[in-house]
C-alpha cells in the first residue's frame, strides 16, 4: 500500500479519493521542431501533467532537463497537488518540461522552445484553468518569453497566466528567492522544535535558485552553512562556508569548487558528508537505498522535489532521521505564485516586505497543519499526507 492509499484508509475515507488521487486528470504529450541558431532542425518532446483539480486551476513548473519524461512529470504534478493543499492556496496540482539539455544550446535557441511551448499548449492553460511557473533549468525571463506568446495567441493580456516572471514584466518582487525563504522559515520551525543550535552544520546539495538563496539567508541570520554543490560538485569547509564569496564565483559563470577555502567533495559525498541538517535541493532520488543508511545527518529538509526514494525513506526513519517533506519544505516558491497571481488578476503591485510576511504566514500555517498530524508513531511526511489529504476529499466530496 502507497502512502496515499495507506493515508485514505487510516483517515476512513473512502476508497474512491484513493483512486482518483492515483491517477492523472489529464496529461499532455507533444513533440515540436526547433530550428538551431545553425539552420538545422530537431525534434523536442514536451509534456503538462494536469493531475488534480478538485481546489482549483491546476499549478506547477516546467522543467528543461534531459531526464524529463512522461512518468516524472505526472510525478511531480501529483506532487504538486498534495503541496498546493497543504499550503491552503486554492490550487490543483500540475507540472510539465521538456526533454532537452538546456546547456547545451543557445539562448535564443531556448527562447524559441520556451514559446513552442506554448503554442503546443495555449488552448489548455490559462489564469482559471493551469498557471505554469519555473522550475529546474527554467527562470523568470522564460516565463516573460511564455506569457508573453501568450498574450499574442490569445490577442488578451493575461499575465496571470503564467507565474515566476520578472518584476518589470508583472512578476513578484521576492518571488526568485521564495522557495529559499520558505524552507528557511519550516527549517527555524523544525530548529525550535527539536532544539537545534545555531552552530549546527548544514549541508546544501544544490546551488541553484532554491540552493542559492536559501545558503545566503541561512548565512545572514548567522547560521554555519558547511557545504554547498553544483552539477559539477561540492565544496566543504566544517568551520563554515563564506557564502556571499561563493555566490560571486557562481555569478561570474563558474562552478562553486572554484572557492579556495574549503575540501572538494562529489555530489554523493556531500549527501554522506558530516553534517546535523541536510538540505537536498537539487534533483529527485538523490538519496536511495544505497547511500541512505550513510547519512550522517539527523534532520532532513527536502527542498528538491522527490529527493528520496521511498524505501530510503523508510530507512531514514528507522534511523531515527527526521525528514522534513518536499510538500511542506519547498512550498515556499508555489505560494509566493499564489501572491503574484492575485497581484496580476487585482492590477496591484504589493511591496517586498508584504511578501515575505505573507510567505511566512502560509509556511507557519502549513508547518502547524502538518504538526497538528504529527505523533510518536508517524513520520513529518505521514502528517503532511494527513493534513494535505484531508482538505482535497472535503472538496472531492462534491466532485463525485
Ligand atoms: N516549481 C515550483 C515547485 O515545484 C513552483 C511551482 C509554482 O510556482 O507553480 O513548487
């Protein structure tokens, strides 16, 4: 039994929220021509998981990444409905990408896939119906890009359509850095609870977006961030990283290990590395059966989506490790959309301090739904499944 149908049972729900919470509304499959910056063209394939909508218009991101395919996007979308449900925000869940390697071509050549994109699929999103955003490898000037193919197909300025833009083109100031501040305020949430000290060591996998930020905020309010990574590796210093030195080396277009004061480390060594909070905020399955029982970390708060496989998930518990799960940790970027999505449909522009207060409203909510769930017998994940589930079969209900 999965979590979802074990969650069903224990909370005496009937079957049939089970069922249709197994499977997709609807999933979107199509394959376009990019024309190369050489003349040359080739074959891209695209996807939009729209997996839930019993708490409204469907919500997620589009990845570009070579992993991307068919039964990862309807993953995350499934994903992305038991997170929007958790975070109260009146969301069902989506996601969608493309399968390419971003890295590897042009900028011009990713604009005219990001609005490829679209035209494959403008008749099925929309501000009332699913609200794209970014995701891995996507960012704020290829959701301007979408939008703005949008707006011409649909001869309409609908902005809200897409979320994650760029503040001058009718985005969120604060939302880039959303997901960051978000798992920041679970992760002070989780501190507090189980008394960790403001000298714990804290290891991030990942430098990106969600990485990045969150090292930076961890770093201003005087936290030890000991090891951060990208695609290319990770770097580790347990006296502590100098996290704004690491971020100008990123900037300038180099990798992290670039940074003098601090050992190299592999991706796979960063996740075993000697740490007391783990933050993987990278790529799904990064922690699985085989390294899992080589954490050495005793708190886990996902920031990727996915980023441990079930029966490492298992055995994480059975260690003792609590895991902060990705539906409540990462909800932060999601529920800042929510903000620029209403900013869009009322014509206002909010400031940045209202976001971040509003964002740690919807974070502190979300934590205290979920501990609400929590007891001796459980883990965080199981909880957050709880309380998620609980809010989608009240609305179920009246669906059939
Ligand atoms: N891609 C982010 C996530 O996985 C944000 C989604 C959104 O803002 O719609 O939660």
């Amino acid at each position: 039994m999965d979590l979802i149908q074990k969650t069903i049972s224990d909370l005496k729900l009937d079957k049939k929220y089970a069922e249709r919470l197994e499977h997709p509304e609807r999933v979107i499959e199509f394959t376009f021509p990019l024309r190369r910056d050489d003349g040359s063209v080739i074959f891209l394939t695209g996807y939009r998981s729209q997996y839930n909508s019993a708490l409204g218009p469907y919500k997620g991101g589009i990845r570009y990444h070579p992993g991307v395919n068919r039964e990862e996007v309807v993953l995350l979308s499934k994903l992305m409905t038991f997170k929007n449900s958790l975070a109260g925000i009146p969301y069902g869940g989506g996601k969608g990408g493309v399968s390419f390697d971003p890295n590897k071509i042009s900028r011009a050549e990713i604009e005219r896939v990001s609005r490829e994109y679209v035209r494959n699929l403008f008749q099925l999103i929309g501000p009332d119906l699913d609200i794209p955003a970014p995701d891995v490898n996507t960012d704020a000037e290829m959701m301007a890009w979408m939008v703005d193919e949008y707006n011409r197909l649909v001869s309409k300025f609908e902005f809200a359509t897409f979320t994650g833009k760029p503040v001058e083109f009718g985005g969120l100031k604060g939302r880039d850095e959303a997901t960051g501040r978000g798992a920041y305020f679970i992760m002070l949430r989780g501190f507090a609870l189980h008394k960790v000290a403001k000298t714990a060591k804290v290891a991030i996998q990942g430098f990106g977006n969600v990485g990045m930020h969150l090292a930076r905020i961890l770093h201003e309010n005087g936290y030890k961030v000991v090891a951060v990574s990208d695609s290319k590796g990770g770097i580790y210093n347990e006296k502590g990283l100098d996290v704004p030195k690491v971020m100008e080396i990123k900037k300038s277009g180099k990798i992290v290990q670039e940074y003098k004061d601090a050992k190299k480390i592999s991706n796979e060594e960063l996740i075993e590395c000697d740490c007391d909070v783990l933050v993987p905020a990278a790529l799904d399955n990064q922690i699985h059966k085989d390294n899992a029982s080589k954490v050495k970390a005793k708190y886990i708060f996902e920031a990727a989506n996915n980023p441990i496989t079930a029966e490492a998930d298992a055995l994480l518990a059975k260690m003792g490790v609590e895991v902060f799960p990705d539906v409540l940790v990462n909800a932060g970027g999601v529920s800042a959309s929510y903000l620029e999505w209403v900013q869009n449909r009322k014509g206002e522009i909010y400031d940045y301090d209202k976001v971040v207060k509003k964002l740690k409203e919807v974070m502190d909510r979300a934590f205290d739904i979920t501990f609400a769930e929590k007891t001796k017998q459980n883990t965080y994940r199981e909880a957050a499944y709880r309380a998620s589930i609980k809010r989608l079969a009240a609305a179920m209900k009246y669906q059939f």
